[in-house]
C-alpha cells in the first residue's frame, strides 16, 4: 500500500509538470511563429511601399514599353535575397520585371499562384501561404500581392511577393526540439526530488503502521518517533497519545479486577 501511495504522489507530480511544460511548449512555439510571421509581412509591406515610393519609372503611363528600366530598377532596390519580387501587367498578366531572372517575360500564371492573382480582382492586397509537396521535400512559401490601382479603381500593376519559410520552419523545429529537451529533463528531476518528497510521507506512515501492530499485540512501550511538526508528525503524537492513554486504561481495569 505504501509503495502506491509513493508511486501515486509522483506520477502526481510527473503529470502535472508534463502538462504544464506542453502547455508552455505549445505557448512559445505558437508565439515565435507568430512572431516572426508578422516579422515577414511587415517586411513584404516595406518592399512593396518602397517600390511604389523609388521606383519613378511606374509613375510613368507608359512604363509597360520600358521594360528594361523595370528590371534594371528592381534590381536596384534593396531588396533582400530571401525575398522575390515580380512586377505584373494586369491585363496579360505578363511579368514585367522579376528579382527572379528566370521569370522575365513569363507569363504571372504559369509560374506563380493562380488563386492569389484571381483574388487581386476583389481585394487590394492578397496573402497566403502555400505548402509546396513533392516525392523529395516539402516546404513553404509566403506569398502576397499588391494592386496598385488608378484613381477609378482599374488595376495599374500588380506588385506579387513571394518569400520562403523553409528558415523560420527550421527555427520552429529546433525551438520544439529545445522545448522536448527541457521537458524531459524537467520530468527527470520530477522523478528524482518526487521520489524523495514521497519517501517524507510514506516512510513515516510506514513506521506508524508497524508501531500500530506492534500496540495490537499488547507492547504498549512501542511509540512513534516524532520529527516534524506537519501533519504527519502531529498524527504520530496523536497515536502515542493514545496508546498512552490505552495503556493507562488497562492498567486501571486490571487493578480494579485484583
């Protein structure tokens, strides 16, 4: 019985301190994702701000014909190498320019997301993550996209966004290996100080039971060591309290009988 009771009060403890480290895990991992998510849309919004400020060519009404200044400007912006950048034509949807040098005179559809270009019908700004699968890996893009509109709501060009996870999905991969490795070694130490607190209850718990059938066999000498004043040792001076007082009980009887 005592040594459930032992087992018991740590898997108690080894419960509660695994739940509360997922809790936390789950916590974390989902604040740094968001985190640097927001990190990567800000950063798309400054780009395709910094376009339309710098870029003097698409102020122009006829920069479609100047495609070269498109592309020498594009490659002009400080744009950083983890983000691709892709001016379109709305109409054909063409690609204009391209921080990409193979989409240069590709058309939008055929090398980026369809659902994203059709949605820019509707709304101003589109963004969307997208899980690219094959036989060999799997990772994932951001993409937005801007219209840029005339003052009558017809699209002047579209500014398309793309950006790689892959860095911050490794981030997030080796935060949750991190948090795998604190939870195990928090449930180590559980284990280990839970096994020594448990012992503080059991063992004198298990001092009391064979003082207890020793009294039940009439040695009334035998009494509990008390060596704390919490509950369990306030239990062992009740117990010699008692056997105490039954013993002096019994004397009384017996001398009431001679």
């Amino acid at each position: 019985m005592q040594s459930s009771l032992k087992y018991k009060m740590i898997m108690i403890y080894f419960l509660l301190v695994f739940v509360a480290m997922v809790i936390m895990g789950v916590f974390i991992n989902s604040e740094f994702e968001k985190y640097n998510m927001n990190l990567v849309r800000s950063d798309m919004i400054n780009i395709s701000q910094n376009i339309i400020d710098n870029m003097s060519i698409l102020s122009k009404d006829d920069f479609y014909s100047h495609k070269d200044e498109l592309q020498s400007g594009i490659l002009d912006m400080p744009i950083s190498k983890s983000y691709e950048v892709s001016i379109i034509d709305p109409f054909s949807y063409d690609i204009l320019a391209s921080t990409n040098s193979t989409f240069e005179s590709q058309n939008a559809f055929s090398v980026l997301n369809e659902g994203v270009l059709l949605d820019l019908a509707t709304e101003n700004v589109v963004e969307r993550d997208i899980l690219i699968e094959s036989d060999t890996e799997k990772y994932s893009i951001k993409n937005m996209a801007f219209a840029n509109k005339n003052a009558d709501g017809s699209i002047r060009y579209i500014l398309y966004e793309r950006r790689s996870l892959d860095d911050i999905d490794s981030m997030l991969q080796n935060v949750t290996m991190m948090i795998i490795r604190a939870t195990l070694l928090a449930l180590f130490i559980t284990i280990f100080f839970g096994y020594f607190v448990s012992n503080s209850i059991t063992i004198p718990i298990k001092k009391l039971t064979r003082v207890a059938l020793t009294v039940s066999k009439g040695d009334f000498s035998a009494k509990v060591k008390v060596n704390s004043n919490d509950e369990i040792g306030q239990l062992g001076s009740t117990f010699n309290y008692l056997t105490k007082n039954l013993e002096n009980m019994i004397k009384e009887l017996s001398s009431e009988k001679s």
